[in-house]
C-alpha cells in the first residue's frame, strides 16, 4: 500500500511538472511562435539571447523567450514544450538527447571564486578543498566541476552574494562577468575576486530535433554575427 501511493504520488507530482511548464509557456511568451526557453535570473547570458534575436530575425523567424528556474528550461527544450534552450553548455545533450547543438559557441564565460573576507588567495580547484562554497542553481558547468565539493545552491547571484555577507559560505562560484554586472549596480569596496580563473567555459544554443533543419542557416548566422562584433571591438 505504501509502495502503491508512494508510485501515485511520484505519477501526480510529474504530471503537475508538466503541466505548470505548459501553462508558464503559455503565459511568459513575450512575442512570436517560435519558443525559446532560457534559465530566469541570469544576467550573463543575455548576450545569448541579443545574438540569437539578430540570427533569428535573418532567417525570418521572430523567436520569443521564455524564462524558467534552473532545469526546467532544459526540460521544457528536450520534451518539445519549446523549440529551443537559449545556451548552454558543451555536451548537455548526453542527458537531453533531444537537443541538438547549434555551433559556434555564442559566448565564453571566465568562473572564479569570490570572497569578502581575508581568506587564502584561490589559484586552483584544488585550493578550495576544506572550504563552504556557494553558487548559483542552473550553472551546470559550475556544478559539474564541483561534484565533490558540498556547494549551497542559491536561484540567482544577489542571493549568493547574500550567503557570503551572511557568513554561511566562504566562497562564492560565479562567472566573471555576472560579478562585474553586479558591481556596476551596486558599490562594493569588499569584494576580493581571485584570478586567474578556475576555468573557462562556453555556451552554445540548442534545438529540438524537430528543428534539426534550421541548424546550418543558424550556425552560419551566428558566425556572421560574431565576426561583425569582433571587428567592432
């Protein structure tokens, strides 16, 4: 008996995953038909969607965005829910076998480890060890690096920043570029960044198979995109 509610429970909570993916689909869609999912809270990726918007736009496709937390943007993608996940990582479709990777990379991020106190200068993974880290839920590559580290989760980085004012962490994992946001809008003469970074990583879009078609047109859009902006810096 218990077995048999433990498997209904199991049954209904899925169905309710399911179901809230299709009504948040439904009612974040900002414009367009073609559904692109991204992870909510995330200011470092909206390179990602500026480049994906023009890449889009050549082939005559207005794509709209949709926001999720962490996974669900994944698994909204692999299901078919969306058409598409914003970016990601390398390889991610070893566990979302329906994506399929666009190429080239859209953007490359820099993770470093971030402090407010006097603590050891951070070179390497391996410096870390005996130390609590906090970083952001949805960074698979951050996750993937630390598996053997006990990393608290928060859903997005003033959050994070939080665990380490609050003492509960005494680093934060978090890409570069989100910390350089975040010190643009607020003041922070405490923050200590170690360099050079842990590791680099880059993102690239995926789509579902359905749309194995547009792959080519897109790759080549975002090539196109991406030498326009090196000439411009």
């Amino acid at each position: 008996m218990l077995q048999l509610t433990s498997f209904l429970f199991s049954c209904a909570r899925s169905f309710s995953i399911v179901l809230l993916t299709a009504t948040v689909v439904v009612n974040s869609a900002r414009a367009g038909d073609f559904l692109i999912s991204r992870h909510e809270n995330v200011a470092s990726i909206q390179v990602c969607e500026d480049i994906l918007h023009q890449a889009y736009q050549a082939l005559g496709i207005t794509p709209a965005i949709v926001e999720f937390p962490g996974r669900r943007a994944l698994f909204a993608a692999n299901t078919g829910t969306t058409d598409a996940e914003l970016c990601r990582i390398d390889n991610i479709s070893r566990q979302y076998p329906n994506l399929i990777k666009v190429g080239p990379a859209l953007v490359e991020f820099s993770i470093i480890a971030l402090s407010i106190a006097p603590l050891p200068k951070i070179k390497t993974k391996a410096d870390l060890t005996g130390y609590s880290l906090g970083s952001q839920r949805g960074m698979k590559a951050a996750e993937n690096y630390f598996q053997e580290h006990n990393v608290l989760y928060e859903n997005n980085i003033e959050q994070v920043i939080k665990l380490l004012d609050n003492g509960l962490v005494d680093y934060a994992i978090l890409p570069l570029a989100a910390v350089r946001k975040f010190q643009q809008t607020r003041v922070r003469d405490d923050f200590v960044i170690h360099l050079p970074p842990l590791f680099h990583h880059k993102l690239y879009h995926y789509v579902h198979k359905r749309h194995r078609h547009l792959v080519p047109a897109l790759a080549l859009e975002i090539s196109r995109i991406k030498h326009k902006q090196r000439q411009q810096d």
